[in-house]
C-alpha cells in the first residue's frame, strides 16, 4: 500500500512508504508461511523430529458428551488461569444449566512475587482460592480445572508437569495437581483438582461447548497460540482409540528456523533486544506483547530523521523500550479530521504535542504493523486448518480468544479475511470463524473440571 498525506513533506512519505513496503506480505508470501507452518505442526507431532514438540493432551473431542451429562440439570465448577508472564491468577466460579446462560464469577488477582520456592508460591495461589470461595459462599465439593500459559506434558487427564526445557520461574517441571491440590488440603477447601491443560487446550473446549464443530482454537492475548483436534490413529499413545485429541501447537515458538518469514531490520532489533534473543520468531512478530514495540521502534527511526513531532519534542518516554503499548494501537480506528484521540494520547502518554501529520504517521505505523500481523496470523490459522481438516468434507470451525478480539477488531478481521482467501486459493474449504472474547480459557477450564 502506498500512503499519501496531505500536508506531509517528501521525505516524511519516502520514509512511510518504504517502511509499508519493508513490512508488507503479499499472498505468495502468505501460502509460504501456511504451508510452513503446517509441516513445523507436522514434525511437531513426531518424536524423530529436532524441532519443538507439539504437546498432546489428554482431552477428548467426546469431553462435550461428559460436559453435557454433568450440566443436565445443573452444576457448578471452578476455572483458574494462571499467567506466567503477565504474572496474574484468575479464578472463575462457574454455574452451568442446561438451556440457560452460564452464570459467571470471577476475580482475577496478582501471583506471589517474591516467593523462594514453588510450595510457597502455590500456598499464595490456594490462599487466594479461599478467599474466592469464602466471597462466593460457594458450598459443597466443586471440582475446579486449572491451565497455565506454559506447555504441559500430560500423562493423564490431571494434566502432568509444565515442561522442563521452558523457563518459567517456579512453575518449571511442576506437577501443578500435585502441587495445589497439597496446598488446597492445608487449607481444608472443600475443592479438588480434577483437570490441568495448557490454556489454549481450554480455549478449544469452551469453542466445542459453544459451536460443536469447532476443531480449531486460537489464542490471542499477550503471546499467541493454536490448538487443534488431531485423529487418535495419528497418535502413537493414543492409538487404538476412536475419536481425536487435542494438540497444543505452540505456535508462538513457530519460525526459529524458517526460510518463510521474511524478517525485516526492526524485527531483528527487537529480536536483538529482547530477553529471549533467537525463539519464539512468531510470536514476535504478531503478539500483543511485542507489536506496540514494533511501532515504537518505527516512530523513534522517523525521529531520528527529524521528520516527526517537533525538534523541542520530549523524546525521553517514547526512547524507553516498550513504553508504547500495542492497547495505544487502537487509535489507527481515530478517523476524525484531526485525530483528537491519539494528539491527546502522545500528549498524555508521552508529553509529545503532535502536529495532525504528526498523528496520520503515526497512525499509518499502527496499521502498517497490524495489517502485517494479522495477516501472518491468518496465514499460520490456513496451515494449521489444513492439518485438522483431516478427511471432513465440510469446513473448519475457527474460534478466537483472548485480549486481542476486543482491543483490536481490524486485527481479527484481517486474520479470518486472509485465512479464507489462502484457504480457497488452495483449493480447501472456507473456514467458519467465531470469536469466544477473552475468558474462554477460564470457562474451559472449568468446563474440562466436570469430564470424566
């Protein structure tokens, strides 16, 4: 896309365009990427492979049959989300009945952070379960499902350990059931552990509970993730079964080794840059974590040009890494003449008084860097389809989740519009999209707490 702005110098467009161009993916561009992303998730799911693991879980395409046996009158079960990066616990209490909407509590609260041991760290979590149920004045034994944002590696349907070969502070090799359901007996809860997945397995089990036909799930809140139902005949620990298995993908470590993503200079410096230098490529380039980065970087290069914002210009704040947040994206929707919204945002966040060109830029550098994302998303969810469409004659159920599908709308537009145009150039059928919100993890955990 070429960008023309009225009132905006020669220099200030040469800039602009040059970075719409550095940062544009074409559909050549996008079929590569799906077809790379469906053989990373097919080596995935082979032991014989050097690459990173796909991690099968333990839950049943059949978990709705269970789920819709335990909800045939009523009842009532617990979800908790633990988020290790964004360092939050939310807990949910949940009450399904048949045929009417669930009936939903929820909190959501900070991990312990200075903790010395993982004992302590999950006394803290079981602390504030107490807490949450003596609030609700929630009675009887209620079965409560918990997911983590980290790979598990089940051994049964209490979930296992979250993989040792991830760094993740105290959760590392922990046998969460274990390790909370000791913490909830000291406190003698009337509560008990029944279901430990990671969070975007949860994700898949709220879309089937909502739109039976769902096979796919993405996730997309401060990383990103897919999950996928995967024939048992195709899992050698499962095989033998009927039926499918859902597949942790972890799609966010997608692209350490790939010729397919074409990596731009401000990819590599916020790679450079970054606590993780080397992994977790895709994410990089399309999570919320990282795309405010990314734009922040584009804006500080045209500053340092001299061709935006004053020459007085405080630049202390915006010269702070991460300091711009992808939420502040949200503004590239301002379409008013002088973009009221983000003039008082750079006012406000930055101390920066912008010009009306000023913020067209900016604005401009938003969508440039979302339209990007979103599209490499879509390619990555027409890759992964392909692999869980497996023999179905009919269409792929899609469902979204996570932060990301209420903070940035055009985001999820792009991601589903690219999806079903790569889908049908490669001869497949368009994939059916929904969007869950953000909560879905949380629902299915508790959902997963009542199966079998």
């Amino acid at each position: 896309m070429t960008y023309s702005i009225i009132g905006a110098s020669e220099a200030q467009l040469n800039l602009l365009n040059e970075i719409s161009r550095e940062l544009d993916v074409d559909d050549g561009d996008l079929e590569a990427v799906a077809q790379d992303v469906l053989h990373y998730v097919n080596g995935g799911l082979d032991a014989k492979t050097q690459g990173p693991a796909s991690w099968v879980s333990y839950v049943h395409s059949d978990i709705t049959q269970d789920i819709r046996t335990a909800i045939k009158n009523e009842a009532m079960s617990l979800g908790m989300a633990i988020d290790t990066q964004a360092g939050r616990l939310r807990i949910s209490s949940i009450k399904f009945a048949s045929g009417q909407r669930d009936t939903i509590n929820k909190q959501v609260f900070f991990l312990r952070k200075d903790a010395k041991t993982a004992g302590q760290l999950f006394e803290d979590i079981a602390t504030r379960l107490a807490g949450f149920v003596n609030t609700h004045q929630l009675e009887g034994m209620l079965p409560l499902g918990v997911n983590i944002d980290r790979p598990v590696a089940e051994t049964s349907k209490l979930g296992g350990k979250v993989a040792d070969n991830v760094d993740c502070g105290l959760f590392r090799n922990v046998d969460i059931a274990q390790a909370l359901g000791a913490a909830i007996l000291k406190l003698h809860l009337p509560v008990k552990v029944t279901s430990v997945t990671n969070c975007v397995v949860s994700t898949l089990v709220t879309a089937q509970h909502r739109f039976s036909n769902t096979r796919v799930a993405l996730t997309l809140n401060h990383g990103i993730n897919a999950s996928y139902y995967e024939l048992c005949e195709n899992l050698e620990r499962f095989q033998g079964l009927a039926g499918s298995m859902a597949v942790n993908t972890e799609l966010a470590r997608y692209g350490e080794d790939s010729r397919a993503l074409k990596l731009t200079r401000w990819d590599n410096r916020l790679d450079r840059e970054s606590i993780n230098t080397g992994t977790h490529t895709f994410e990089k380039l399309v999570a919320d974590k990282y795309l405010g980065e990314i734009v922040r970087n584009l804006i500080t290069d045209f500053m340092d040009a001299q061709l935006i914002f004053s020459k007085d210009s405080d630049a202390s704040v915006m010269g702070e890494p991460y300091s711009f947040f992808t939420s502040y994206m949200a503004t590239m929707e301002d379409h008013s003449d002088d973009l009221t919204e983000l003039s008082d945002l750079l006012r406000a966040g930055f101390n920066i008084k912008a010009s009306v060109v000023d913020c067209q830029i900016v604005r401009a550098l938003c969508q440039i860097v979302t339209m990007r994302a979103a599209k490499l998303v879509g390619a990555a969810v027409a890759g992964i389809v392909c692999r869980a469409s497996g023999g179905q004659k009919d269409g792929v159920v899609v469902s979204i989740s996570g932060q990301l599908t209420e903070m940035n709308q055009p985001y999820v537009r792009c991601t589903t519009e690219t999806a079903k145009r790569l889908l049908s150039n490669m001869g497949r059928k368009e994939p059916t999209f929904n969007v869950l919100g953000e909560d879905g993890y949380t629902i299915g955990a508790a959902l997963a707490a009542l199966s079998k």
